[in-house]
C-alpha cells in the first residue's frame, strides 16, 4: 500500500512563486493600472460607487438564487431538494432586500466590507511574507497594512459612518492593491 510520500509534491519556496508571478506580470500590470483608475473614480464619487457596490451583489444574489431555484428542481430526495430550495429562497430574500433597500444594503454590506478587508489584509501580508526575499514585497505588505486600516475603520465606525465612506474605503482599497500590483509587475518583469 503507498503512502502519502509516494505522491511528488512541488518544492515549497518562493521561486516557484516567483515563476509564476513573472509570467503573469503584464496580466499583473493591467489589472493594478485598472484598479487604481476605479479607486480613483470610487473616491471622486463616493455615495455612487457604495450605491453601485451594494446593488451589484443584489444582482449577483437574484443570478444565484434563481440558478438555485431551477437547480433545486433536478435534485433527488426530499432532504436535498429542500435544502437547496431553502438556500435559493435565502439568497433570492437577500437579493431583494438589498436592491429594494440600497441604503440599508449599504449598511449591512459596510459591516460585510469590513471582513473582506480583514481577510484581504491578512492574506496580503502573508503573501508578502512568503515574497519578503525579493525586492518589492514591501508594496504587497503596505496593501495588505492598509487593507487591515480599513477593516478596523469600518468596525469602529458602523453604523454611524455614512454612506459615502463605503464607497472612500473600497477606492482606497483599490488604489492601495493597484500600487501593490504595479510594483510586483515592474519588479517581476525585472527579475525575469
């Protein structure tokens, strides 16, 4: 009988990461340049990228709990066709909640938001970490630092922050993580 050891497991270590990161660089590139010009923009116009934000996921919710809805009806046994029945039900209530309601979605997705950039920024510095013998890890640790401001803002201000900070947050996360990835796409294209 084999063992775990018999399977061939990919070396740990940041060159593997490193490859990966320079192959991608101008993929990298573009996406850190288009982040930073909708963090800009969200910052310019803030009550209309927190409205915009927060009716996007009402959407993306109606999309999947009706794709949940008509794919509960193909599920065999009574258990699972409830379940998935329950769990479109849920996501169609909340799909309808936050797009008849955008300023209580706001609310509600401003605490969400918060989270996002706890897990974000936890993630960031960990990746930043893993690159730290490479030059340039300190924009991704920066990103990742500013990502957990954010987090911390949110939670100590909801709800009494108003509405137009969600839209200031998520342009600063976005110029912050843009700058991130432009620098680790100069510095990977460098390197390669």
């Amino acid at each position: 009988m084999g063992s775990s050891t018999d399977i061939p497991l990919p070396e740990p270590g940041a060159d593997s990461l490193n490859d990966r990161m320079a192959k991608s660089s101008g993929a990298m590139l573009w996406l850190g340049a288009a982040m930073v010009g909708l963090g800009i923009a969200a910052i310019i116009f803030p009550n209309f990228a927190t409205l915009a934000a927060e009716q996007f996921v009402g959407w993306m919710l109606l999309f999947l709990g009706l794709t949940l809805l008509f794919g509960s009806f193909s599920i065999l046994g009574t258990g699972p066709f409830f379940g998935a029945l329950l769990v479109s039900l849920f996501a169609l209530f909340g799909a309808m909640f936050l797009i008849v309601n955008p300023a209580v979605g706001a609310l509600t997705l401003t605490l969400m938001a918060g989270g996002i950039f706890l897990f974000q920024g936890i993630t960031e510095i960990a990746l930043a970490i893993a690159m730290r013998p490479k030059q340039k890890w300190g924009g991704m640790l920066l990103s990742g630092l500013a990502s957990l401001l954010l987090a911390v803002l949110i939670f100590v201000g909801w709800p009494a922050i108003s509405l137009s900070v969600l839209g200031i947050l998520f342009g600063v996360n976005f110029i912050s993580t843009g700058i991130a990835y432009i620098l680790i796409a100069r510095q990977s294209r460098r390197a390669a």
